[in-house]
C-alpha cells in the first residue's frame, strides 16, 4: 500500500494539470523498528479557507486494510479523472477535498489494528464516555497487550498528533464540513455512522444530519447503507472524531460539520469464505478479487454524491428555524426515541 500510495505522489507531482489542483505533504514519519512509515496527505481543490470541504481517511485500524485500499482507490480515480474532466475540475474550485488514505502504516504493513506502540487509535483521545461503555472493547488502560488500549491519559499518539493538525489546517476555518473515516468488521451491513461514542445523546447538528440523510435517500432510495449514530453499535471512550468535532464546534460555532464514519460491515464476506477467519487478513477484509473490487464500486455513489453534497451544501446545511424544529422532531423519532 505504501508503495501504491508514493505512485500517486509521484503522480501528482507530475508537471501538468493535476499539479494545479493537487498538493502531496508528509505530515510525519513514523519510526518503527529501525524502518520509517511515512503519512502522507493529498488536498485537492479550493484554497479559500472557508469554503467547504470533504476529509477522508483510511488505515485507522490497520488490521481493516480495506478501509485504506478504498480510500486510496477514490483518490486515484479522483487524480485519473481530475486530468481530463472539465466539471470535476470545476466542482474542485469550490470545494476543498483532503485524503489520508493510510493514518497508520506501521499496523497497516503489520497486520495490527493498534499502532507500533500498540494504542488503539480511535480510543487514543481525551474524551471521556459519560455512560456506561462494554468492559476492554469501550477503552482500556490496562496494558498494551490488550486490544482496545487507549495509550497514557492525555497523550495524543503522533498519528493522531497530525491527524488533528492536518485537519483543523484544512478545515477550521470551514463553514461546511464532512469527513468520512473508513472502517470495517461491524456486522452484516454497511453502516453510516455519526457521533456521538461517548454518549447515546443527540449530537449537535442531528438536524442537519437528518436534512443531510433524507438527501440522500431522496437521491438514492435503494442505497445500501443504515444510517444511524454510532451509539447504536457501542460507546466508547477516546473517540479521535468525538474529540476533533467537540473542538471544531467550540471554535466554529457558525459552521456545520458531520464527522461520519463508514463501517463496512465484514461479517457478509466471512459468511462467503469462512476459511479466512484463520488468515492473516482476518475477518475485517473481503479477500477474493472480485469481492474486493466490488467493495470499490459500491461506495462509489456515496463518494460521487458527498462531493455534489458539498458544492450545493445549502441543501442541507443552511435550515431555517422552523425545518431545524422539525427536523429535530423527526430526527428524533427516527434515531433516538426508543431509548
Ligand atoms: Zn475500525
């Protein structure tokens, strides 16, 4: 995957149109075992600050190599594509668009799902649940041995470190923001999921999110996904996402974010190919070829629609009082009310 991913750098790098749109930068390099894993990140598009902007990454969790492998299959189509189409190239001039396909490279190449020093980063933050979360899986300080470990209390690891740099440089001065980090391994189906995982309470901009949803299934009424908040599958503690839009709203009180998480449900490749529970991909990959390049097509819709989403935000983003109240209302009903 490294070496796939310094390709397109390379390719971006190239004299030529891409040049114009692309910017390649190595956000920190991670040493591990006397070898060094670079991060890298690709932002395409608009360099006004507040315009809006798609955040996506990948590799979180090593060990779910696909989340990687599709990040870095839409950006190649995005670079491929960006070269020769003119209303791509035109979209780009309004919005801002950020990859880092692979935030952790040291799991990524060693099959783990923590990093070299064994943290679990989606559980690496500050953030505290303030309900009750499942005994390890919600978080744990017990011993890097242990999966689900969330490293010392208040020490960002570095991959989180740039992470959160990376983003708030992208996207803090934003009005309108989506990022999507890809996971898998949760269940049968792929799920959509948004904050929060420290507590089962309605987040912030559940309104916009349900405005943003309904588009969404408007758009697309025989799409794949179950769109619901993450408390649904379980709280957690140290929620990297939790932390960045706690902090993003504070300092952004006028702009609208939506942290999703898609959670590619791993378990339907497992039922076709029980073998490869005993490999070393695990159950979090699909690991036939054809099953993995329809693991590519089938977000492709979702990823061609958050594009569009994001140039026409006032769509959804933009609600007047009186569809914010009602909103909330359905909202509610729909993903809080049997509680
Ligand atoms: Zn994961």
């Amino acid at each position: 995957m490294l070496k796939d991913l310094l390709k397109l750098v390379r390719l971006a790098e190239q004299p030529g149109p891409l040049k114009e749109f692309v910017q390649v930068d190595t956000l920190t390099e991670i040493k591990y075992r006397n070898e060094v894993y670079p991060i890298v990140s690709f932002t395409i598009g608009s360099k006004n600050p507040e315009h809006p902007v798609l955040f996506i990454t990948g590799g979180v969790h090593g060990l779910e190599r696909i989340g990687a492998q599709l990040a870095w299959s839409l950006l190649k189509t995005t670079l491929d594509r960006l070269t020769w189409d003119i209303l791509l190239q035109e979209l780009f001039t309004k919005i801002r668009l950020v990859f880092i396909p692979l935030v952790n490279p040291v799991g990524y190449e060693h099959y783990t799902r923590s990093n070299g020093n064994g943290v679990d980063l989606m559980r690496n933050s500050p953030v505290k649940a303030i309900e009750k979360t499942p005994f390890l899986l919600g978080g744990q300080r017990y011993s890097s041995r242990l999966p689900w470990y969330q490293g010392q209390i208040d020490v960002l690891e570095e991959e989180n470190k740039v992470l959160y740099q990376k983003f708030f440089q992208s996207c803090g001065q934003s009005k309108c923001v989506v990022s999507v980090d890809f996971h898998s391994g949760f269940g049968v189906k792929d799920r959509l999921w948004f904050p929060y995982s420290y507590t089962a309470q309605p987040f912030h901009y559940f309104p916009e999110m349900y405005a943003f949803a309904r588009l969404f299934e408007q758009t697309h009424p025989y799409h794949i996904y179950k769109i619901e908040p993450q408390s649904e599958g379980y709280l957690l503690n140290g929620d990297i996402w939790d932390y960045i839009f706690l902090d993003f709203k504070n300092k952004n009180p006028n702009s609208v974010y939506l942290p999703l998480t898609l959670e590619m449900g791993s378990w339907v490749w497992v039922k076709k190919n029980p073998l490869q529970v005993f490999s070393r991909h695990g159950i979090f990959n699909p690991m036939k070829e054809h099953r993995m390049k329809r693991t590519y097509r089938r977000h492709h819709l979702l990823y061609d629609f958050l594009l569009k989403s994001l140039y026409s935000h006032p769509a959804w983003s933009d609600l007047d009082t009186k569809s914010r109240n009602h909103n909330t209302v359905a909202a509610t009903e729909r993903w809080y009310d049997n509680k």
